[in-house]
C-alpha cells in the first residue's frame, strides 16, 4: 500500500485564501488593514529566506509588513527598545521575533518583551500557559499547521495513539497540548527516550520534529499510520525531513512530503494568528 501524500501546498493556499478574505471583512469593517512586524537581527541565510517569504505572504494576504532588519552586532537592550515601540504600535497587530538571534543577545529576554497579545509566534510563556489550561491564545504556528493538516485525514482524532518524537518549546511540546486538547492519548519522544522505534509502532499519529535527518525508519510505522513530518534539515542530499520519506510512504496509511508539506503550513498559519489579533483588537 501506498501511502496519500498530504499536499500542506495545497492546504495552505487554501488556509491563505481564507485569510485574504478575512482581511478584506476586516479592511471594510475597521477601515485599516491588519499589520505584521517581522524582526531579523544579523545575517543567517536561512532566517533571511524565512523573513522574505513571510513578508511577501503578509503582503500577498492584503495585510501589511513592517519589517526591522538590525546588524549582527545589536545588543539586548536595542531590540528591547524596537519590541516596546511595537508593543505600543497601534498599526501592529502581530510581532515576530525571528529565532535563532545571535549568541550574545539574551532571547529569553527579548521573548518575554513581546505584549502576549501580539505574540502571533505563540513563543511567550503567557501563551504556552494559555494553551496548556485550554484558555483562548496564540498557538505556535508550526504545530497548528500540523493539527489542520491531520485533520484533513482525520477530522475526529479523539482516542487516538499520538507519539510527538521532539520536546522543543516551539514544536513539541505545543504539539503535545494541541493533540491532548484533541482527546488522543499522546506520548512525548525525544532522542533519549529507551526503544524509541516500540514507541513509534505503537502509534496511529506520528509527529517526527526532532532536527535528525531521516531519523524515523519505515519498519517503525505501524501500517496506515498517519505520518506528519516537521523536519527540515539540510544535507547533501537536499532538503530531508525527520522521517525516511522513501520507506515509510509504503508503509503509512497518510504521509506529509519534505519540502510540501508542514513547511508551508507554517507561514499560513503566522497570517491567520495575525489576522486573529486584529479581529480581536479592532
Ligand atoms: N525560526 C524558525 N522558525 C521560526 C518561527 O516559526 N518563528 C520564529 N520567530 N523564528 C523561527
């Protein structure tokens, strides 16, 4: 058997279209347009290409992107300042530090700077305590975009094995409230849980988000699974998930693709978080 590809490209346009919708209701309604501050400090071509495809969705959804590129050498203290100015910015709904900033800058700092209810990231521990009680906030993004997308293979998760391989405050561990709040039954992995390959098997729902290329083996899927697949490592090969795509698409009953699948679900999600702030701020 082979398994359905979960297209996050085509999932997402959709989510995109929804917003763009959404932002001209709200254009009409509030007579401005919903704004999204992006913050990039220093030079990490990853990070930059992230910021570029985020400011030209922003736009592309008919919001606006106000966007601070600072050098490399900015200290604690400026982006404190910058993140306080947005903070008091009514023309700004959303603000997204982008991680990783450069050694020196105390990020815990910085994160905790950002006003929770512009936090669209869903980074700020006011927001982590909010969705770990089931009080309305910001969800991370990424595994929001996870949740959407296996419900499009399953609409009614409740009952359901999940492992979440990956404990990261950005991934994992919102991954693991999200699926609980679904009703599954969800076990967190990591790279030191004992057998981890048992823990998988045991599982209908697998979200891999733990960085390791191609970590999660075919023979660890337990047939039909539904296989979600967060990685996004860079090797020589080319762009690998945390999953080995090749072996477990035969064996899984749904799997996303690497690139295609979470990565765009992502972004769309960062437009629909900010979208929401502006609803909820008027
Ligand atoms: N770096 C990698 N992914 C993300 C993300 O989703 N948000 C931010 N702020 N930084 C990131």
């Amino acid at each position: 058997m082979t398994a359905t590809i979960i297209d996050g490209k085509a999932i997402a346009a959709d989510l995109r279209a929804r917003v763009a919708e959404g932002v001209a209701a709200f254009r009409q309604s509030a007579g401005r347009v919903p704004g999204l501050a992006v913050v990039l400090v220093g030079e990490d071509p990853a990070s930059a290409v992230y910021v570029r495809s985020k400011g030209r969705a922003t736009r592309e959804a008919g919001m606006e992107s106000i966007e601070h590129r600072l050098p490399a050498d900015t200290d604690t203290e400026t982006l404190l300042a910058l993140v306080r100015s947005l903070n008091a910015d009514p023309a700004v709904d959303g603000i997204l530090v982008q991680l990783p900033l450069p050694k020196p800058v105390d990020t815990q700092a910085v994160l905790l700077a950002i006003d929770p209810d512009k936090d669209v990231d869903g980074f700020h521990p006011v927001n982590a305590g909010r969705l770990a009680t089931g009080m309305p906030g910001f969800v991370p993004c990424t595994p929001l975009g996870c949740v959407m997308m296996l419900k499009t293979v399953h609409p009614d998760l409740t009952g359901m094995d999940a492992v979440v391989v990956g404990r990261s405050n950005i991934v994992g561990k919102p991954m693991a409230q999200l699926l609980i709040a679904e009703s599954c039954t969800v076990t967190v992995a990591h790279s030191r849980t004992r057998d981890l390959p048992a823990k998988v098997r045991a599982a209908d729902v697998v979200i891999a988000a733990v960085g390791i290329p191609a970590l999660v083996k075919g023979d660890w899927i337990r047939p039909g699974a539904t296989v979600i697949d967060v990685g996004i490592n860079r090797t020589e090969a080319g762009l690998v998930g945390d999953v080995d795509y090749a072996a477990a698409s035969q064996v899984a009953g749904a799997i996303t693709p690497v690139p295609g699948g979470v990565g765009p679900m992502t972004i769309a999600c960062l437009l629909s978080n900010t979208l929401d702030s502006a609803r909820r701020r008027g």
